[in-house]
C-alpha cells in the first residue's frame, strides 16, 4: 500500500463516511451519526489557522499576520506565555476573533474542607447544599422580543439581496449578545463555585432527552451541558474536583435525613413529609444534599473506603492487578450496589 493510499484513509472525510455508514448498519455504538457537511463561503462561521511562523506579535499590540500584515487587536487579557498557533474565527455576526494557543502550568488553589451537592433547574437554575440559591438569569427569554422583531424583518427582506443579508447579521448579532452574555455569565458561576468547594457533586442530566419536550427553549437557554463542561475545566486547571452522579440515582425520592425512599413526585411539588420521620424537606435542597451523599459515597469507595458519608477512611486499599499473570479471573465489568443504591465499583 502507498504512502498517499494510506493518508488517503485517514483522511477526515473518509473517516467520517466510514463513521456515517457504520452507524447506519449499526456497527458503531452511540447516537446515530448524519452524513457529513464541508465548508463553504456562505457558512456563517470560517477560520484560518496560522502557525509558530506565519504570524507575529507587534510592540504596539498588533498582531502581524502571514500575507495579511498588521491587524488591530482589542486584546481582553495579557498572554500568559509565547503562543505556538493563533485561530482567526469570523463568526456569524461578522466578528473576527484571535484565539491563541498558549502552555501554561496549571495553579492549584490551596484545600478546603467544603464540599458541595448541586441541583439543577429552571425555576432556580441551580440549589447548593448549603442552602445557596444561584437565580436562573433567563438570558434568551429577557432578549426574545426583540429577537422576534429582528427574525420578522429578515422574513420580509427578498432572498438573495443586500437588505436580507443585512437583516441576517443583525439577527446573528442579538444572538451573539445573548450567548455571549450567557458564557460571561457561566465562566463567573462556575469559577466561583471551584474557587469555594474542594469538591462539587452534579447529577448526570439527560439534556439531549429534556431539549426535545416542551421545556426545550427553556432547557437550551439555561445550557447545563456547558456548566457542567466548564466546573470540569476549572477543576481540572485549580486542582479540585468534580463527580458525577449517575443518572438512575433519585435524589427527589429518597429522605435526606432517614434515607427513606418515597417515591417518585410531579414537578408542581416543591415540599413534600417524609412519611417514615415526618421531617418537611424542599425539593431541591434535598436533592442537593443527597446529590452530595451519593457523591462523597461513590468518591469514597474509589479508594476502597467505606460507602457511607462522614465515615473516616481507614486505610486506602491496596490496588489489584488483573489480567496480567496467568491464572487471573477475567474483569466481568459488573457493578456491585453502595449506599443509597448507587453503583460502585
């Protein structure tokens, strides 16, 4: 086989082709893949990426760039070392962005002791533990007339002429206002919650699921799955940490204080008596405190510590080799059952 048949293969359109059939005749495990899409002129989003040779950073703050030459730049923050790559992206409002590609070495925050259980919602858009209340901003619902108002008067502009795509970039500019505002507002939430918690414990959400009933604008306007993706990020660059409950876990059911499980209950109830200690609970607050148990439960027992929260560990467990020496019982990949009817290993 030749070298160009062979990089010929691997080549993201073959790949994806390969991926799109595969998932059509069921080989490929996961949600359904569609056929692949290229970049055209029209799109709405291009980029170019220029390497450690093709671009320089001025004295002035211009950036200098291979064939283009000298760009303004309205810089949001120093950079924290030499970049190796920059990524000029125009969006679909006609905006250019500099992403740049820098290494720098992750700063651990120093240890605290709190640790955090949160809930998710749409009323409040998230419940701690501790009894904190973070408000659901509503960023799409504040901005939704006068998004309409843009959308009505790219509807009556003639498709192809200069007014249309003028109408289009305005539309593409208040959404850009509101996920722009959004992200700001992600980034501040979820720094703050790392910079205060050691830990901080989320239930696995089936977002794919809820955005296609009919909270869906609601759900997609509160974007869980970028929260989620943004404590991991933080955690991950300041030294905490951040688990996942699974998702047949039901924090809304079962007693904080009893652990008694009381079944399943509609939305419309926020308060509901545990009928085994009698004991008034909020709905998410429960859920928050026994989102946290059932996260201290499943970290605990990682290291082969005891399943119930608060206990001490005694000693950690020595790890196991499997499947490296002759005679060893293969790995069956079954899940035994911990506190709370949580999954450990």
């Amino acid at each position: 086989m030749t070298r160009s048949r062979v990089a010929a293969e691997r080549s993201p359109e073959v790949l994806t082709y390969r991926n799109f059939f595969d998932s059509v005749s069921g080989k490929r495990a996961g949600r359904p893949i569609g056929l692949p899409r290229f970049k055209s002129k029209r799109d709405g989003r291009q980029s170019l990426r220029f390497t450690r040779n093709g671009f320089r950073l001025r004295g002035n703050g211009k950036l200098n760039l291979a064939k283009i030459g000298d760009v303004r730049v309205k810089w949001s923050r120093a950079l924290p070392a030499d970049p190796s790559s920059v990524t000029v992206v125009l969006d679909a409002a006609g905006r250019y962005h500099a992403s740049f590609v820098v290494d720098v070495e992750p700063g651990h925050l120093p240890e605290v002791d709190a640790e955090a259980g949160i809930d998710l919602g749409l009323t409040t858009y998230a419940v701690l533990s501790d009894g904190s209340v973070i408000d659901n901003p509503r960023f799409l619902r504040k901005a939704e007339r006068k998004l309409k108002a843009a959308q009505r008067e790219l509807s009556r502009k003639a498709k192809g002429s200069k007014n249309r795509a003028k109408a289009r970039r305005k539309v593409a500019k208040a959404h850009a206002k509101v996920a722009d505002t959004r992200m700001d507002w992600l980034h501040k939430q979820t720094t703050k919650l790392i910079g205060e918690a050691q830990a901080v414990y989320l239930e696995d959400l089936n977002v794919r699921g809820l955005a296609q009933g009919r909270l869906a604008k609601s759900v997609h306007d509160a974007g869980w799955a970028t929260f989620r993706r943004l404590l991991e990020e933080n955690a991950a660059r300041y030294g905490r940490h951040v688990g996942i409950v699974p998702r047949a876990f039901p924090p809304s059911q079962i007693c904080s204080e009893c652990g008694h499980r009381d079944g399943p209950k509609p939305l419309h109830v926020r308060e509901w008596a545990c009928g085994a200690c009698g004991v008034l609970h909020d709905r998410d607050l429960n859920a928050a405190r026994n989102i946290l148990a059932a996260g201290q439960a499943d970290r605990l027992n990682a290291p082969g510590g005891p399943a119930r929260p608060g206990v001490a560990i005694p000693r950690r467990a020595r790890p196991v080799e499997r499947g490296t020496r002759l005679g060893d019982p293969p790995r069956t990949g079954a899940r035994a059952t911990g506190a709370g009817g949580i999954p450990v290993q």
